[in-house]
C-alpha cells in the first residue's frame, strides 16, 4: 500500500512540474549575480521568480503555474538598478534555453532554442534592418541612364521584398508579429517603402486607434512608450479628431483591467502640465476626476476624513513593481519633502488586509489610507485614478496641480 501511495505522490509531482513553465539561461556573463523574472502590465512591473546564475552562468526559471499560459513578453533583469538582461516573449513554448551566441563577440546577442516566437521575432527585426539599409544605400546622383534603371530596379526590388515582409509579419499567428507592428509604430516604419510621410502617419495613426489589439500592448513592455508617442503625434490633431480617437480606443478596449490602465494613461498625458486637460471630459463623460486648477477632493479614512494641502498623494497597489519602486523613491525623498512642509499621503488599492499593512509598515508618514475595495474605493473614483502609480500634487489653497506617474516627474516641477 505505501508504494502505491509513494507512486501516486511521484505522479502527482511529475503532472504538477509538467504544468510549470521552465526556462533555463545560458548566459556566462552573468555569472555568480542574482536576477529577476518580470512581466510589465500596461504601467506596472510584477516580479514573478527571484533566481541567481551558477558559477557557469546558469540558471532555471521555474514559473508558477498560473503563467504557464501567459502571452506576453518577460524581462529578466539584474539586481541594483535592475538593469535589463533579457528581453524575451513567453507563449506556452516548452524546453525553452536562452543563450548567449558563441559566434558574436556582443553578449547580448541571444539565441533562443524550442522557441519560435523569438526566433521568429529576431528574424523579422533583422530582415527589416537589412532591407532598411539597402535602400538607404541606394543613391543616384551623377548615375548614367543605364546605372539608373539598374537603381530603378534595385529599388523595385526591395520595395517588393519589404512588403512581403510587412504581409508577414501582419499575417502571423505569433505574438512576434504583434511586436513587430508596435515596433514599427514607435520607430516611424510603415509597410511600405513607397509611401511618403504623410500617408505613414496616417496608416500609423489608423493602426493605433483602430487596429491594435490593447490587450497586446498591455503585456508587451511597449505600454507607456506607445502611449507617450500617441500623445505626440496627436498634439496637432484637431480637439474633436483627439477625443474621438481616445474614445475609439477606450471602447475597442472591453477587458476592464486594461480599460482602467489605458484611461488613467490619457488622463495622465492630457494632465502633464495642464496640456489639453480641458478635453477630459469630453473623452469620460461618465467618470469623476480631479482636474488641475479644481479644489481636491477629501480623502476618506474610515469614518475620518483629510482635506489634502501643500500634499503629494501616492495612489498605489501591493504588489506593483512600478508602484514598490515609487514608493521606495518616496521613502528616499520623504525627508527632502518634510522640509518643503509638504505632507505625504499614501492611499492602497489593496483588499487584503495583511498586504496592506505589511507594506504601510515601513511608510515613515502617518497618513497611509486604504478602504480595501480596490480601485472602486471612494478615494480612488473621487480622484479618477484608474492605474497605479499615480501622484496628486495639491497646493497650499487645496488645488490640484499636477498628476504624475512617477516621483521625479513632481520633483523636476517642484524645483
């Protein structure tokens, strides 16, 4: 009976690793350092595994097994500054092996063995790049007629060989090709290369606010630079052209966690310093927000209330990488800040209690508030806060001044 029982457990074992995710790394110049697995989440960072590389620069990842279906694209990153290591898409792929290439002298040329999404990727970037230079190459000045035509065909050529990659790369089934179309988006790279300017701009601007699957963005690595580059190329839009499009883009969105990020995202851009706030509500008709130059809302506290002055308000969540980052930033400022007389309240999305006050422990403020009903809190709706982490500035009069994403972004104003 107790062999039968020692089998049974065995398989058990055996199923449950099956249904895990492994990743090994082959990487030497990472030797003997200590590294993390993360994915990016529109405006946040989850650390999913905490590794170190052997003597060898080897390493296991071992993913739980909730992302053992996950699409998306993970960064493995080294302690300190968590400088980047690795960039790599994960899409269910098994016996995955990521290695630094013997044959190139840079180190951080990768092959990737058993994983044709990376494959696949690196192939499509390297033969945009090739074709991209070839017809930077070409020139024609002081070319005889018959030098001419030969460009002319050359020219032809590659045209033709460019869009038989863009239909690729817009036809594939892979997550690599997704990638492709927001790299080619932030880098101003059309389809084709016989378009002028101004068509790929609005073949670019099409893709964005009516083709681009957000969901994808969402776990992409790509969310707040493409957003960043939205707003820019929108700047000389007409007001009702860039509210319909930000509404376009809100309502192909239905999963409610990427919804919420993309709208904080806009209200964000629009809020940097006071730059077409004035369209908010235009584009959420049917939500509150605190908008720059308008009295703050009170901030609940149980059955306590605060009326926010001379204040920065870190709306944040457990969890969140980008959020611990912030927070840890703002620790490391807080005494810069006390001397300024600007109070610090800290307001949780969390709706677990132990979480909260694990994480509020090392707050060295006093006013760190959570109602544990998440972003459907009355704190976070008064405030229209969406997505974390989101800063509030209210001054000495009880105006809201700024919104921000990130701690230095306040302190390069306050300066």
């Amino acid at each position: 009976m107790k062999k039968i029982y020692l089998i049974i457990a065995f398989n058990l074992m055996f199923c449950t690793l099956q249904a895990q995710m492994v990743i090994n790394f082959r990487l030497p110049a990472a030797a003997g350092s200590d590294c993390y697995f993360v994915f990016e989440k529109g405006l946040r960072r989850d650390t999913v595994v905490q590794s170190s590389f052997d003597s060898q620069g080897g390493a296991q990842i071992l993913l739980p097994q909730e992302y053992a279906t996950h699409r998306g694209v993970a960064k493995l990153l080294l302690p300190g500054n968590k400088n980047q290591m690795v960039n790599m898409i994960l899409n269910g792929e098994k016996g995955v092996l990521v290695a630094t290439s013997e044959e190139s002298a840079d180190k951080n040329d990768f092959t990737f063995t058993n994983s044709p999404e990376n494959t696949a990727l690196q192939n499509f970037f390297k033969r945009q790049n090739e074709l991209l230079q070839q017809y930077s190459a070409l020139g024609n000045s002081g070319l005889s007629d018959n030098s001419l035509m030969v460009l002319d065909s050359k020219r032809r050529q590659i045209e033709q060989e460019y869009e038989k990659l863009s239909a690729e790369i817009n036809s594939t089934p892979l997550y690599a090709g997704k990638i492709m179309q927001m790299i080619r988006y932030l880098t101003f790279t059309g389809s084709s290369l016989k378009k002028a300017n101004k068509e790929v701009t609005e073949n670019l601007r099409d893709f964005l606010v009516n083709k681009l699957d957000f969901n994808d963005l969402y776990v992409s690595g790509f969310w707040g630079l493409t957003l960043d580059k939205w707003y820019e190329n929108s700047i000389a839009l007409s007001d009702s052209l860039f509210v319909a499009d930000a509404r376009t883009m809100l309502e192909r969105t239905s999963n409610m966690e990427v919804n919420r990020t993309l709208s904080q995202t806009i209200i964000n851009e629009l809020s940097k310093y006071s730059q077409r706030e004035y369209l908010l509500p235009a584009i959420f008709s049917d939500i509150k927000y605190s908008a720059i130059g308008q009295s703050a809302p009170a901030l609940f506290d149980g059955s306590d209330s605060i009326v926010p002055k001379s204040a920065l308000i870190l709306f944040y969540e457990t969890g969140c990488g980008n959020c611990h980052d912030e927070l840890h930033n703002l620790i490391e400022q807080y005494n810069l800040l006390k001397n300024k007389a600007i109070r610090v309240i800290t307001v949780a999305a969390d709706k677990n209690k132990d979480d909260f006050a694990n994480t509020a422990a090392g707050f060295p403020w006093s006013d760190k508030l959570c109602d544990f009903k998440g972003f459907e809190g009355k704190n976070f709706t008064n405030y229209g806060v969406f997505g974390t982490p989101t800063f509030i500035w209210v001054d000495k009069n009880g105006i809201v001044q700024g919104r921000y994403a990130r701690l230095k972004e306040f302190l390069n104003i306050d300066q």
